[in-house]
C-alpha cells in the first residue's frame, strides 16, 4: 500500500507558513519513499492534484543529557521529509475533525 509511505504530516508555524503562501505541504516519509511513491500516496490519501515533490533527509543529531549516573549520550534518529506542492485550487484539511459525534 503506497499510503504507508507517509508518517505523518509536520504541523508546525514554518510549515502552515510554506502552505498558505506557496500551497506547499510537508510530511515526514519513510527514508525507502521515493518520489513517485510520495506523490501516488499523497493524492491517494488526500484527493488532491500534486504538482511537485522535493525530498530531504535531516541528519540524526547527537544528544547528551545530565543523570544521577552521570552523563548519557544518544542519537535522535535521522528522518526524511517530503515537500508536496499542490495544484492551485487544492488543499489539504490537516486539522478536519470528525462531526460525527453526536
């Protein structure tokens, strides 16, 4: 199924920027995703015409934290993301909610 490919989509204010202005909307994908597999995906789950797709993997970033048993290292893990730009016209509703409940 090509809706797997997408984890989840990024709320955040540089995102809901990047899709008022350039309808432009982005999710966190799979690091095996290609493009064609992002954009069958996304007009798939969305409904939506896509236009163009840019991909970038974010590097996984080193952490250290402070314990009673003294300091511990980790690593955050790397993800890739997925730029999805739309057909003039189109958008996708990430805050629907189910009206439902009655």
């Amino acid at each position: 199924m090509s809706e797997f490919k997408l984890k989840k989509p990024i709320i955040s204010e540089k995102a809901q920027i990047l899709a008022e202005k350039s309808n432009t909307y982005s999710f966190v994908v799979e690091k095996a995703a290609n493009k064609i597999e992002i954009r069958n995906a996304v007009q798939a789950l969305y409904g939506v015409t896509v236009t163009d797709v840019n991909t970038a993997i974010m590097p996984g970033k080193v952490r250290t934290r402070y314990a009673k048993s003294g300091v511990m290292k980790g690593m955050k893990p790397s993800v890739k993301k997925a730029y999805v730009k739309l057909v003039d016209g189109d958008q996708i509703d990430l805050f629907a909610t189910n009206n439902n409940e009655e």
